[in-house]
C-alpha cells in the first residue's frame, strides 16, 4: 500500500461522490496503491449510505461510522489506527482541499521530508471575520508556546508511516490537537503551497460558537 487517504467527515452526502471521483483519478494517473479510509463522525445526514455504495464500486473505500459526532481529532486519530499506508494524507471532505496537490506532497516527502503540509495561499469563499480570526489565533497560540505551528494550514497533510506510528503509539492524551502534535514530535516538514477553493456543497461545520 503507497498512500492511506483519510477523510473525516460530518454531513457531507452531497461532496463525498464528487471527492472520490477526483482521489481515484489522481490515484489512477500517477499508478499508486491507495486506500481511502472515511470516517464518518456521527453524521444525520445519508453520509454514511453514500459511503456505503461508494464501497460496492472500488475495493479501495473503506468506512468508519461512529455513533455520533466525537470532533475531527478523533475522528482522525481512528483513521491513523487504521490506515496501512507508506504515507497518510488526511483532508477534508468538502472539496477545498484540491488532490491534485497530493503528488506535489509525494515529491516532497520523497526528497526527506516525513511531514508535508498544505499552505493557503488564498482562501475562496471564506468570510473576513473567519480568515481574520484564524490568523489571529495561530500568530497566538505561537506567542504562548515553544512548539511552532505553521500558519495558514489545516488538516490537509501528509505524513510518513513513521510519524503515524509515533501519533498511535507515543500520544497518550485524551483531547489531542492534531495539529499541535505533530509539530511538537519534531519530524521534518515542508510545506506545499495551495489555493483553497469554496466548498463544493453544504455548509460549514464551523459556525462562531465552535471557532470560540
């Protein structure tokens, strides 16, 4: 197995069809082994269902279903214990995180690096308050710590098998910041500049009340 592709998702019945679409594709044109692993966190939409026929079609889909919404931590934590792969991407299900940057991050960890990172270089769609708060909270939150977060990321990433070991095995928390983490463990890591487009369907799973 060359990549594990992990996805955690919460009511994302309309994007997960035209996601999975645009991961084989880029799988397919580059020749890699892949599997995608969804999670579905706790989602009351027809998710899981999507999820469930997109299984039936390529033996590469794999899903996860909790019984309800546990947050993107855990939900990305239960897809490192699952994944195989020599490397782990994990991206959103809204489609703001292009696959076509996936061999871009290939290229980097084959020249060293064991954690490569999407930046934003534009975020489309989002609104002022949100780019604005967001830049606010990471220059922050690297004020008050000694471990340093790159800014202008999310959770669109790629990390080597080892990183992913260190994440299952070596973490013992209970309410993981992903993010912080893997900065904290110390691996190398580059970044790969991206355009963030607007989501393709739904709504934002992150109103003012779970920003604060």
């Amino acid at each position: 197995m060359d990549i594990s592709v992990i996805v955690q998702l919460y009511n994302e019945a309309e994007s997960l069809p035209e996601l999975t679409a645009w991961i084989e594709r880029v799988m397919q044109e580059n020749g890699y082994t892949y599997e995608i692993i969804f999670i579905n966190d706790g989602s009351t939409d027809n998710s899981w269902n999507v999820i469930e026929e997109l299984k039936k079609k390529n033996d590469c889909i794999h899903g996860i279903k909790f019984r309800r919404n546990h947050g993107k931590s855990p939900a990305l934590y239960c897809g490192f214990k699952r994944a195989k792969g020599d490397v782990v991407i994990t991206m959103d299900a809204d489609l703001q995180d292009p696959p076509e940057v996936i061999p871009q991050m290939i290229a980097k960890w084959q020249e060293g690096f064991d954690v490569v990172y999407g930046k934003r270089l534009k975020r489309e769609g989002d609104s002022f308050f949100k780019k604005f708060t967001a830049k606010v909270f990471y220059r922050t939150l690297n004020k008050l710590t000694d471990t340093e977060i790159p800014v202008d990321t999310g959770d669109f990433r790629l990390i080597d098998r080892k990183v992913c070991d260190a994440l299952k095995n070596n973490i013992s928390e209970k309410n993981r910041y992903v993010r912080g983490i893997i900065s904290w463990l110390g691996f190398k890591s580059a970044p790969v500049e991206f355009i963030r487009e607007k989501r393709f369907a739904g709504t934002t799973k992150y109103p003012l009340k779970k920003m604060l």
